[in-house]
C-alpha cells in the first residue's frame, strides 16, 4: 500500500515538473525559433563561402535561440492581456496561468543575459549585440509600441526577426556587409505577407483584442492587394541577392521559381480573398523561405 501510494506521489510529481518544463518551453514559442533559425546557417555557410566550423554554427545557433526565446517570453508577458481574449492564443502558459506573470519575466530576462553572454563568449561581441538588438526591437518597438497603436505593426516590427542573418554573417566574418543587409530585406519584406496571410483568418480575434492587425482594420481585399506588392517585392530582392552575393544557378533557379510560386498564391488570394485562400498563402510562405535559405546554403557547398 505505501509502495503503491509512493510511486503515484513520484508519478504525479514528474507530470507536474514536465508540464512546467513545457509550459516554460511554450513560453518561448518555440515554432517561431525555428523558423528564425532556418535562415541563420545558410548564411553562415554563404558567408564562409563553405562549411563553417560545426561548434561556431552550434555556439550561434543556440545563443539565437536563447536571445529569441526570451524576446518572444517578454512578449507574452506584455500581451497575457490579449491573450487570454484571442482565441490563438487563449492556450499561453501564462493566460492559462500555469506560469505566474513574475516567474515569467525573470526567466525572460535570464534569458536574455545568458543570450548575450554567450554569444559574446564563443562566438564574438558584434554579434552579441546584434542578437540583444533584435530582442530589444521586438520588445519595445513592436510589443510595446506598434502592436496595439498601427495597422503597420508587423512591417516595422518585424525587422526584429531580420535579425538572424546579421547576427550568423558577423558569427562567421565579425563584421557587415551587402549580402546579409540584403537578405535582411528579403525577410524584412517576406514578414508581412506572411503574417497578414496568418492575420486573416483571426482577424475576429484581433478586433476583439483592439490590436490594429491590417486584416482587422481593412478590407479583405486591400489586405490582398498589400500582400501581392510584398511577395513581388520579395521576388525581386531575393533574385538580386544572386550577383551582390555572387550565388550560383542552383540558387537563382530556386528564387525564380519559388518566387514565382509565392506570387500565384498571392494572385490568387486577390482574385479569391478569403481565409482559405489566405491559410494557403501563409503555409506557402514558410515553405517558401525554407527552400531558398537552403538552396543558398547547396549552391555554397556543391
């Protein structure tokens, strides 16, 4: 009996500590990393014009994470608000309240200083600084100040998540240059159909949380107009990017034609805008970004 009684007290105990592993795992949003890092070792294989070495492209990809992980923890802790009111995000650790709101901060700060003092430890200090920047930007320029106040929130504020490129370029070659400023462009000018295509269909959430996302302040079809301007916008710089980067044809095969698949996904949500149309625009978009940061990174190394 006491046997039995002990092993569901330390059954029961190990649930508990692994939903707090995850619930403070969530509070980072991890997809969201993943997505920033895809774009931070094909640039670093860009800029080493080859194979970095395996420990700078581990030390850079984990002091990115821990910058990202506690800019997108501060985050939450600024919108717990709004988030219990949408119905994306009603699920947040901290909106559920399976992490009490100081608790949170304190690791997002903790975060944030081991982030820099990592990367200024093993990898170097500009892009530590870069790294902090972007935290920094997300935080008190998009979180703080345009997410509740501009339609435009995601066009300025997404440069935060630009901010990988720069910070894998300066891990490699400890300065700046055309090539990642103009990958910085085609994220820069990416982000917002990629959001807004998302925005879409929680649009109803949005304006339920008065959070000016363009969607929820303008007409389906003006959202689609902008977006279409954006991909083509994308288009063009990601093809540029071929002769300031000096990138072979099996990048530039795989910019005109990805490209040109992102653009019929955004004609078509003009000629058809609805939320369906939208949802296909946006998981497009991530697929897009993937395949051309990892035929920049093929066209480096065959």
């Amino acid at each position: 009996m006491g046997r039995n009684l002990l092993h569901v007290t330390t059954v029961a105990a190990n649930d508990a500590t692994r939903s707090t592993f995850a619930a403070y795992v969530a509070l980072t949003k991890p997809r969201i990393i993943e997505l920033l890092l895809i774009t931070t070792v094909p640039t670093m294989i860009v800029a080493e014009r080859g194979l970095p070495g395996i420990w700078l492209m581990v030390a850079t990809v984990i002091g990115g994470t821990l910058a990202a992980g506690g800019a997108n923890s501060v985050n939450m802790y600024v919108d717990r608000d709004i988030d219990k009111i949408m119905n994306r995000t009603k699920g947040r650790p901290l909106a559920t309240g399976e992490i009490e709101p100081k608790n949170a901060l304190i690791f997002s700060v903790a975060l944030l200083v081991v982030a820099f003092a990592w990367l200024f430890a093993f990898v170097n200090l500009l892009s530590a600084v870069f790294a902090l920047s972007a935290a920094a930007f997300y935080i008190f320029v998009y979180t703080l100040w345009l997410k509740r106040t501009s339609s435009q929130n995601i066009v300025i504020g997404g440069a935060a998540g630009c901010m990988p490129v720069l910070v894998a370029w300066a891990a490699v070659t400890n300065t700046i240059a055309w090539e990642p400023i103009v990958l910085f462009g085609v994220i820069f000018l990416w982000t917002p159909p990629h959001f807004w295509a998302l925005a879409v269909k929680y649009r109803d959430d949005y304006s339920a949380a008065d959070v000016p996302m363009l969607p929820s302040v303008s007409t389906l079809e003006n959202t689609s107009r902008q977006i279409l301007a954006y991909t083509v916008a994308v288009w063009a710089l990601s093809l540029a990017f071929t002769p300031i980067a000096d990138m072979g044809w099996i990048y530039t095969g795989t910019a005109i034609v990805a490209g040109g698949l992102f653009t019929l996904y955004a004609v078509q949500l003009l000629r058809d805008p609805t939320p369906k149309r939208a949802m296909k625009v946006f998981t497009f978009s991530i697929t897009y970004l993937s395949v051309l940061f990892i035929a920049m990174a093929i066209d480096q190394l065959v």
